[in-house]
C-alpha cells in the first residue's frame, strides 16, 4: 500500500528533477559547441552532470554549477567531479 508521503515524496523529486533539467538546458542551450559535447557523451555521464548539478542544495549553488559544467565540458571533461 502506498501512503500520501511517498506520494508526495515522488511528485517532489520528479518537479525538482525538471527544473533541474531545464536549468541545465538553458545553460547548454546558450553555447552551441558545449551542447554539441554533451550531446555526444554517454548517457552516464549525462546522468553524472544533471546528478552534481541537481545535488546543491541552494539555488545560487545550482545555478553556478551549471555554468561550472559549461565550462568542463569546454575543458573536456566526460564527468563533472
């Protein structure tokens, strides 16, 4: 039987995860060469960037860890940490 917190737990992770992913897409969509890399990883290392990006607690935290990821990418690097 489910009870209403895993309920409310799940719809609050998956709104927390889409708005992560679409602050990581903003970013990306703002440098067509970084989009062009991350569109080529794995789907792994995909996961590891939207992972470290969504772990922040805070929201300025988030938002200076997608420019950060920017960056990695543009650096090369397949995993963020």
């Amino acid at each position: 039987m489910v009870d209403n917190l895993s309920v409310a737990l799940s719809i609050f992770f998956l709104f927390t995860k889409n708005l992560i992913y679409k602050l990581f897409c903003q970013k990306l969509s703002a440098d067509k060469k970084a989009k062009k890399i991350f569109d080529a990883l794995s789907p792994s290392s995909k996961k590891a960037y939207l992972r470290w990006t969504g772990s922040a607690k805070r929201e300025e935290t988030r938002q200076a860890r997608a420019a950060s990821a920017i960056e990695k990418l543009l650096s090369g690097k397949k995993v963020p940490v």
